[in-house]
C-alpha cells in the first residue's frame, strides 16, 4: 500500500524560494485551477519524479518536468532563473512513514541520487531520523541494497515476481510497468489503456501487470509454464546427447544400443527393455555372449603350438619387472589422485575468497556512485573504520601517534579490483594444473592398463606354454586382450541409469505439466476475471458509454485481458469521448477487482485531466462519484482545470462534500513561507 501524504517543491531563485507545500488526504484529493497552465501537471509530475516513476511521463530524469525546475519560472509577473530545485515527498505505506528527496537541479548532486529520510517531512531535521542515500535509473537500481527501487519495493510490500521476457529469460516486473497502469498523466496517458507503460522487454507486459495486480494464479501458472518449457527442452538435449555419446563409443567395438533412440521417453523397465548387442551376418549377441567369444578366440590363440624356445626365466624375470612398474605406476595414480583433490579444493577456497572481494567491489562502486551522485551520506572506510569490525584502520602494525590516511574509495576499488585478479589468475593456474593433473591420470592409467596387459600375456606365454609363440599370436592375443578389456569395461549399469535418470525427470515433467490447470484459469482466476468485466460493464454505463448499442457484450479477453466486444478491441468501437470512458471504466475496475478479491493493486489512483474531449458534465460527475466510494480503500488525486462553469460548479461540490481541494488561484509555485 502506498499513500502520498504530504508534497514539497523547493525552486531556488536568487531573490526569493518559490514552491508547493501540500498535505494530502488519504482518501479522495482534488488539485484544480481555472488555467490549463497553473501548474497542476507539474506538481503531479513532480510526484512520479520523486518515487523515481517519471517514465511513464515518456523520459529519465530532470528532463521529463517543466522549465520551472530547470531554467526560468514566472512569479509575480517576473520570470526568475532558477538556481536550484528539489521535491520533497511523503509517503507511508499504513505503517511507516518516509520522506524522499530528489533533486531536480542542484550543483554537484545528480538528479539520480534519492535521498530517504526515515521519518515525516517535519523530522527530517531531527537529530535521531536515519537518512539514507539511493540510486536511481542506474544498473542494479532494482535489485542491489543501495538501489532505490529495491527500496521503494520492499517498504510497500510489493513482491514483484518474474517473468518471462522477450529473450525466453526471466526478467522482474519492475514497479513503473505497475503503476503506470494506475498514474495516468495528461499527455500521454489518454493514448490507450497503459499507454504510460515503458518497454523493458517483458514479453505481454500488459498482461503481467493485470494478473499481478489481481493477484491471479495464472501468474504462477505462466511462470511454471516458463519453466517446464526450459525444462523441456534441458532434458530432450540430454537424453539426445547421451544418446549419441552412448551409441558412438558403443560403435568403437561394433556394438549397438538396442530398447531407446534419440527421443525421449518414458522406461517402465530400462533393465529389461535397453539392450547392448553385437549383431553379425543376422545373428545377434548380447554383450555377455559376445565377451565370451571374444574370450573362446583368445582361449584358441593359446593352444596354437609353441615355438621351442629356452628363455623361461628372462620371462620370469620380466613379469617380476612388470609387476614391480605395476605397483609404482598404482602409486604414482594414487598419489597424483590426491593431488587433484587438494588442488580442487584449493579452487574452492580460492573462490569463496573471489566471492567475497567481488562482494567488497559492488558495495565499494555502490558507495561511489552515491558518492558521484552528490550523496552526503557519511560511508566508514571515509573515516579510517573499518566497514567489517567498526575498529580504527591503521597502516601499520606499530603503534603511531601519527594518523595515516586511509585508501580513497577510488583507490580501495582498485585495490579489489587487482586483487580480484590476482585470484583470477590464481584460479585459471589451478584449473591448468588440475587440467594437466587430470591427463597425467588418463596416462598413468593407460600406462597401469598397458602394464597389465603386458603382464597378463607374459604370465601366459610362461604358464600356459613351454616356449614363445610367434610374433603374430602374441600381436593377435594383445589385440584380442584390449577389446575384451574394452568390453568388459562397458558399464552397462550405468548406461541404463543414466536413461533411466532422465526418463524419471521426464515422468516429473510430464506430472507437473499435467497439474497445470488445463482450462488454463483456476477457479479464483475465472472469478476474478469474471468480476473485472461485470465492475468494467458497470463503469462504463455509469458514465455513459455510448459507442455500443449493447455493452452487455462487452467482454474480457481471455488472451489479452482487454475489453472487447464480439472478439475486436473495444478502442476501435469507441468514439474520442467514449475512448476516455473506457480508459476510467477499466483503471478503476481494476483497482475495484482488486480490492474485493484480495488482489495486489497498491491502492493509489492518479487522473491528470481526465476530462478530455468534451465529456459532459453529468457523465464526469458520475465518474468522481465512483472516485469518491473507491477512495473508501484506496488513495484518489486527480488534477482537473474548471475553466467551464459546469465544471467549476461540480468540483466545489465534491469538495464541499469532503474531497480534499487544493486549489490553484494563479500559479501552483509561489513563494515559500
């Protein structure tokens, strides 16, 4: 919830202080004047710029308000440089106050700087009110400790969700696409339904902002959907590419995968369906069988007769050898495993500390850039305190009467910034030693592989024969002893519950895609929307829409959640009048919906003129008639000129009727007292 309870425009000129100072009602406020250039679309503009929502006016920044803050002002028939300005803001969100500065032109503070003082506007001076300083319209102003919106967010206790983008990445939905579908200003808000809405590359940001503020489950619904999406498609690429890993090194020894394909599915028994064969002239053999005759054609090379031959103990005396490298290889493997350990570890280690100085540098450049923005705010590492302990910095360990001078921010960030190379670097030449420690793994196992094979076929030719076969049996056996190794190597096991891992996240994916609502509204959520037409209908015939002979048939899209009628936007059935009645009829119905079906809509409606193109007097009273019971719950301010007589006459009745007037005479800056 947000209130808006007191506004203060300070515009220094070199003679006198010119401005506003208004107190708001927390219900129905009516700022009017009988000159269409008073002032009041200054001061409600001045209002977006102080809560750093001056988008929705169609800028950043100083930029968006009048020449009044910037350049030259009128006062007295005199036109007056203006030196400097800033506005003063008091909101509460119904539990705390708060107070925000911003300055519009001020030397050596930037427009960007948010100042909040933790108190109302006649306690900012006090000794004991917190004051803190903001960014604004900056990188990481929504989600950093110091921006102003992460701020502004949290004290109205408005959890923005995210939300697909455009890109397929979830983005926040930041509050100006919030309210702009609620502070409607004179120039552009008129256009069309939030046509004060900026692009921040949201996908169906309109659509966002309607569920946000209905508070409806299809929200959640999207994002799920969003998900399951990413899900989708994580899961289809591995299945795919464990697929063709598995295939690929199958094919090295002629093997093939049998019960699966590229496409992913669900396995009720993968131990029973998937299947490594060896298929030859027709015929095929399951893994087990194709060992054992890989092994019956070694057992074959075996009985060949032997040469004659006497050197039984230089094979002896070999395999003793063999067995000796074996045993140093083993060690030398395990030994180079541990290094990998302790040098993972060391990663570790190396990038908590990484994390920790990169921590240290956001906070440093969010320091600066209050800094550079013209913030006062008194940060310890200016005072020689240690931001970590609160102790007195000092830079050296012996005791000095002389007080040496502490790193500069500029220095400080530096100073991180080195070392958060030096760790950088540190890291990228351990992941290199890792790396080179991983192959020497691969080779010394190779070498423990060969070693063994080696032995294995000295131990035969000594036992098994008396004397040496031929060259070409020995080549043949060693051949033959590689591809039974090979194949018994294949961890069939694990390939199976490597697709049966990702069929059972598939079965997840498919249960959770199956427990989306699958009329795609839950119940709430058809109530809601059913409630935002009847409250839309009734608004509409409340003030008189006339374009349609048959409003009954108004609807609210299920695609868009637009008004239509007989599937077309309502805006193309609607005469220039009847287009501004749409615009009141939908922003108060929302804030309607909203308020009786728990929704999240902050509670604060803003009209600049809404009475364009003529309205009758009647239809307009209709409207702030409907203002005034909305106001019960929620915070009206529309700013109105009453030039016409009709007009006039019906803005001093609200106002005698309770409304809250602020009435502009001449000008809405005049000198301050």
């Amino acid at each position: 919830m947000i209130k808006i309870r007191r506004l203060r425009v300070e515009i220094h000129t070199k003679h006198r202080i010119l401005g506003f100072d208004e107190f708001f009602d927390d219900h129905m406020n009516i700022i009017c004047s009988e000159n269409n250039t008073s002032g009041k679309s200054s001061i409600i503009s001045s209002i977006y710029y102080a809560l750093g929502l001056e988008e929705i006016i169609g800028g950043r920044g100083y930029n968006v308000l009048s020449s009044a803050f910037k350049t030259k002002i009128q006062n007295e028939e005199v036109e007056l440089d203006v030196l400097e300005s800033k506005v003063y803001l008091e909101i509460t969100n119904g539990i705390k106050d708060i107070t925000i500065l911003r300055a519009a032109k001020m030397k050596d503070r930037d427009c960007n700087l948010m100042t909040i003082f933790h108190s109302k506007m006649d306690k900012i001076n006090d000794i004991n009110t917190k004051i803190e300083d903001m960014y604004v319209h900056s990188q990481n102003s929504a989600t950093s400790k110091k921006g102003f919106f992460t701020f502004l967010e949290t004290f109205l206790g408005m959890a923005l969700p995210s939300v697909p983008g455009s890109d397929d990445k979830e983005k926040k939905l930041y509050l100006q696409l919030i309210f702009s579908s609620m502070l409607i200003e004179q120039k552009r808000g008129w256009a069309d339904l939030f046509s004060g809405m900026p692009h921040f590359g949201i996908r169906e940001p309109k659509k966002r902002v309607i569920e946000y503020l209905l508070n409806m489950d299809t929200l959640l619904n999207e994002k799920l959907k969003h998900q399951l999406k990413i899900k989708e498609n994580t899961i289809i690429e591995k299945w795919k590419q464990l697929y063709m890993d598995t295939t690929e090194a199958l094919g090295e020894v002629d093997l093939q995968l049998r019960g699966v394909n590229k496409n992913v599915e669900l396995l009720n028994e993968p131990e029973k369906s998937i299947k490594i064969v060896y298929n030859s002239n027709g015929n095929t053999f399951s893994l087990d069988q194709f060992i054992q005759f890989k092994k019956s054609e070694y057992e074959n090379l075996i009985r060949i007769k032997p040469k004659n031959i006497n050197n039984f103990q230089e094979l002896k005396l070999e395999l003793k050898n063999l067995e000796e490298d074996i045993i140093n290889s083993e060690d030398r493997l395990k030994n180079t495993r541990s290094r990998l350990i302790n040098e993972n570890n060391s990663i570790d280690r190396l990038k908590n500390s990484l994390e920790l100085i990169q921590t240290d540098i956001v906070n440093n450049q969010d320091a600066k850039k209050l800094r550079n923005l013209g913030s006062k705010e008194g940060f310890n590492s200016y005072k020689d305190i240690c931001p970590t302990c609160n102790q007195s910095i000092s830079d050296t360990l012996l005791v000095s009467q002389n007080k040496a001078e502490v790193m500069s921010i500029e220095d400080n960030i530096n100073h991180l910034k080195s070392q958060e190379k030096v760790f950088e670097h540190a890291i990228e030449q351990k992941r290199q030693i890792v790396k080179k420690i991983n192959q020497d793994i691969l080779e010394i196992e190779k070498v423990v592989s060969n070693l063994y094979r080696l032995a294995k076929v000295t131990r035969n030719d000594i036992f098994a024969i008396d004397g040496a076969v031929s060259e070409s049996i020995i080549y043949k056996k060693m051949e033959l002893t590689k591809v039974i190794e090979h194949l018994e190597s294949i961890n069939v096991e694990n390939i199976i519950n490597n697709f049966k891992i990702l069929s059972d996240e598939w079965k997840l994916y498919l249960s959770d895609l199956g427990k989306l609502p699958k009329n795609k509204f839950t119940e709430l959520d058809e109530e809601k929307l059913k409630s935002l037409r009847d409250h839309f209908v009734s608004n509409l015939k409340t003030f008189g829409y006339r374009s349609s002979s048959d409003i009954d048939k108004v609807m609210i899209s299920r695609d868009t959640y637009m008004p239509t009628i007989e599937n077309f936007d309502l805006k193309f059935d609607s005469s220039a009048s009847d287009h501004i009645r749409r615009i009141w009829a939908f922003t108060v119905a929302l804030a309607q919906t909203s308020s009786g079906l728990n929704g999240n809509h902050p509670g604060i409606l803003i009209f600049d003129e809404p009475g364009q193109h003529s309205i009758v007097v009647g239809d307009m009273e209709a409207f702030f008639d409907c203002l005034k019971s909305l106001a019960i719950k929620n915070q009206v301010i529309v700013g109105i000129t009453i030039k016409e007589t009709d007009t006039r006459e019906l803005i001093i009745k609200k106002i005698a009727e309770g409304s809250k007037g602020i009435i502009i005479k001449d000008r809405a800056f005049n000198k301050l007292v």
